[in-house]
C-alpha cells in the first residue's frame, strides 16, 4: 500500500476542500433564490435535527478509527479485525438510532410536519455506517477520496438544476443533498475490501474499543450541541425564516473553516503515526506548521469577509437574506477560533492520548452555548445565535490552551504576529479601494477585492520575510527551476 507524502495529501485534500467551496458557490446562490428563506429554513432544521442521530450512530467512530487504524496500517491482518469490529459497533448503534428516529417522526409535532423530509434525512443515518471514512483517513488515500466526491458533486449539481425550480420543490433538494452527502458511502465500502478483508479471521473484541470510543463519542456530541443546537432551538423558539435568515451566514462560516481545516484532516493519521513511533522532534514541527498556516489563512479570510460581509450576502442569496449580514459578522471570527482549537484538540491533545482534555473543552463550550441561546434567541434571533456560537468556541479554545500551557510556547515560538498584523492593516487599504467605484457587478466586485486583498496580503508577507509563506514561495520556485 503506498503512503504518499504530506504534500500530496494536501495538494489531494486542498482539491476536495475547493470542490465543497467552489459547488456551495454555485448552488447556494441558485437554491435561495429558488427556496427562499422558509424553504432554507426547512431543509436546515430538517438536517440539523437528523445530526444528533447520525452522531449517536457513529458514536465517536469517525475519530478514534482514524487513530485506531492509523497505528496498525502497516499490519492487513490487524487492520482488517479493527475495522470489522469498528464497522460492527457503527451497525448495531445505527439500527437504534434509527429506531429513535422513526419514533421521533410521529411523536415531535415540527419533525412530524415534515414528515417525508425527515424521512429522507434518515437515509443518511442508514448510510453513514458504510461511509468508512476514518478507514480513508488512517490509510492517507485522499486521492480516491477526492476523486469519488468530485463525481458525485457534479452528479447533485446537475440534479439540483433539473429537479428544483420552484419553493415547493424543497423536499426535492433534501433528497438531492442527501444523495450528494452519502452516494459515496457505498463506493466507499467496496473499495475498501482492497485494504482490509471482511472475512472473520479470529475471535473479535469488541469490549476493548467501547472506552475510547465512547470517549471520543462524548466529545463529538457536546461539539455536536454547539454547532447544530442553535439551528434547533431558532426553530423551536422562532420560525423557519428565522432558521433560513442563520443559514445564509452559517453556509459562509461552514465553507471557510472547512478551507482552513483541511489541513487538519491530512495532519491527524500521520500525527497519530508519529507518535506511535516517538518521533517528537517530528510531530513538533509539523504542528508548528500547521499553526502558522491556520493564523496566516484564517486570519485573512475572516477580516475578509467581515468587511464585505453585505456584498457576500447580496452575491450569494439575494436581498431577501440581507438580515444575515450581522450574524456572518458575528460568526466570522470563529474562523479563526475554530481552526486554532482544531489544531490544539484534534491535532495535539487527541495523538497524544489526552481524548478526556478535549471531551472536557467542548462540554463547556456545549454548556454555555446552550445557556447563551436561551438568553439571546428570543430577543435577537440569529443574531443572538451567532453571539451563543462565537463565545462558546472561544471557552473551548481557552480550554484547550490552559491544558497545553506548558507546550504552547515552543509550538508558536516560529510564528511572527507582528507580520501577520501589518499584512491585514494593508491589505484592508488597499481592498476598500475598489468601494470607491459605483455600480460594479457584484461578482466582478467581489472577485477585484478579493484579489486586491488576498494579493497584497501575500505580497506584504513575502517582502516582510513571513517564514511559512517564504518556504511555499521558495518551495514552488525551486521545483518549477528542476523540472526545466
């Protein structure tokens, strides 16, 4: 089996990242048009809902058989018993989940009222088992993962232009996002079988995965809370054009902090390799790394976007959603939040065995989002939502900081704030300047400012010497001299 190199996998996982950001920007343009904010509204709390079962399905699977599978990758026997087991678990928690699910259905008068698109969002639950993605991670095969995503994100878009036209057309864009979210989950679980074999080769222990499992479980469902609990709770204390209103601004949020943790994906099983091999001096630099990438990008895209923050919401959802401008606003600085504790709890605290830290950080986190949104949603809606979020990822990253004290210093020892700073101040100059224009295109604005912003913010880190964006820079150019 081949491992490829770090670079690689990025490169691989930095095209699956564009891909989710690149098809929200073709289709959730088209589909708030169409659905309109109650449409928006439905299928938002419909898939939030559906969530917390998937979540109770797959336990903590997602993560711990990343780590799990990564330690003993070298080793087919090994890794094929792991991943029956692990696939056993996911089988057996599904069927209760789903079993709570139908349930819920006929007895929740807002689930019930959306019966058929609940129903849809079931599948899901059904389907996740068979997703194996934790099998993909361990393995390091971004390659096949991005491949098979690609195909089945042109086949949704296509769909999506075909089948909805009109606002009662939502309960056919659920299906079709059902379809794009889990048509890969069964190319998924054939494929493996050219990793692991599924035939019972010895007797399975099944006891010795419940602990970390549960662990890792705890940890999923209280980050769980604080990411889906808000668009819950807007429906249940406010409407559905309350919920379609969030969603705008969650849509952005959600398609940057993937870009910014992507590289966390590829990191994790290597990481994990790492340590199960004790090369510190390794997993040092590479978490150095990881830092100064998440300031230098997060920190770009979140003063971005909050300074166009109107011109985003025009562009992408139209007059209508204008009412999301504030909580984007709001919402925008969890960007950076959340990468940096992606990196201290994903990537440190967890390869390193301290699971509990992390379980720790985001109940807090979970605990005061809730109490927050009792408090904000009836009086400001989303945008009151969007403050509950942003205050309870910011507990979580104090959280995880306070227990890496001791390791904090050595791992942002490289990174140069004071460079990073100047690069913004500039940057937002020379940005605003294309404000000065009237009458532009939306699009043609955003794609000016974005380059005149993005542009000189790279240029003002390369000619200050940044070491993260000078290595890339220099790393680029010496390839392109050895290939002439």
């Amino acid at each position: 089996m081949k491992i490829h190199s770090i670079r690689f996998n990025f490169i691989m996982n930095m095209v699956l990242t564009t891909s989710s950001i690149v098809f929200p920007l073709i289709t959730f343009p088209y589909i708030t048009r169409v659905l309109l904010t109650v449409g928006t509204g439905k299928i938002a709390f419909a898939s939030s809902a559906a969530t917390y079962f998937t979540m109770f399905a797959s336990l903590g699977i997602p993560t711990y058989g990343i780590r799990a599978c990564a330690k003993i990758r070298d080793d087919k026997e090994k890794l094929s018993k792991t991943a029956q087991e692990l696939l056993i678990i996911n089988s057996v928690t599904m069927l209760l989940s789903c079993s709570v699910f139908v349930i819920s259905i006929f007895l929740v008068p807002q689930f019930a009222a959306e019966k058929e698109l609940f129903l849809i969002n079931g599948i899901g639950i059904v389907l996740n088992v068979y997703s194996m993605s934790w099998l993909y991670n361990a393995l390091e095969q971004y390659s096949y993962i991005t491949v098979c995503n690609l195909i089945v994100k042109v086949v949704s878009l296509v769909l999506m232009f075909l089948m909805v036209k009109a606002p009662s057309d939502y309960i056919r864009y659920g299906a079709i996002t059902m379809f794009a979210s889990c048509a890969s989950y069964i190319f998924n679980f054939v494929y493996a079988q050219r990793f692991i074999s599924l035939k019972k080769r010895s007797r399975y222990e099944l006891k010795k995965h419940l602990p970390p499992i549960l662990l890792f479980f705890a940890m999923s469902a209280a980050t769980s809370i604080y990411t889906n609990l808000d668009v819950v709770m807007l429906r249940f204390m406010k409407n559905d054009a309350e919920v379609g209103i969030y969603d705008a601004a969650i849509k952005v949020k959600t398609i940057l902090i993937t870009m910014i943790t992507s590289l966390g994906t590829v990191l994790l099983p290597r990481l994990s390799y790492y340590v199960q091999k004790n090369d510190n001096g390794a997993f040092h630099r590479m978490i150095s790394k990881a830092f100064n990438f998440v300031f230098i990008a997060a920190t770009g895209v979140m003063v971005y976007f909050m300074i166009f923050a109107r011109e985003t919401v025009l562009f992408l959802a139209g007059e209508d959603f204008l009412p999301s401008v504030m909580p984007m606003c709001i919402l925008m600085p969890t960007v950076l939040l959340i990468g940096l504790s992606n990196i201290t709890g994903i990537q440190v605290l967890i390869p390193l065995g301290e699971e509990n830290k992390v379980v720790l950080s985001v109940t807090v986190g979970a605990v005061l989002d809730f109490l927050l949104n009792l408090v904000f949603i009836p009086k400001y809606g989303a945008s009151g939502a969007a403050t509950a979020t942003l205050l309870a990822e910011l507990l979580v990253l104090l959280v995880q900081c306070f227990y890496l004290r001791g390791r904090l210093p050595d791992m942002l020892k490289t990174l140069q704030y004071w460079k990073i700073c100047v690069g913004i101040l500039i940057s937002i100059i020379i940005g605003k300047l294309i404000t000065a224009i009237d009458g532009m295109d939306l699009f043609w604005f955003l794609c000016i400012s974005a380059v005149l912003f993005f542009g000189t913010y790279g240029t003002v880190l390369l000619l200050l010497k940044e070491r993260l964006v000078k290595e890339i820079v220099w790393s680029g150019i010496s390839k392109v001299i050895k290939r002439r």
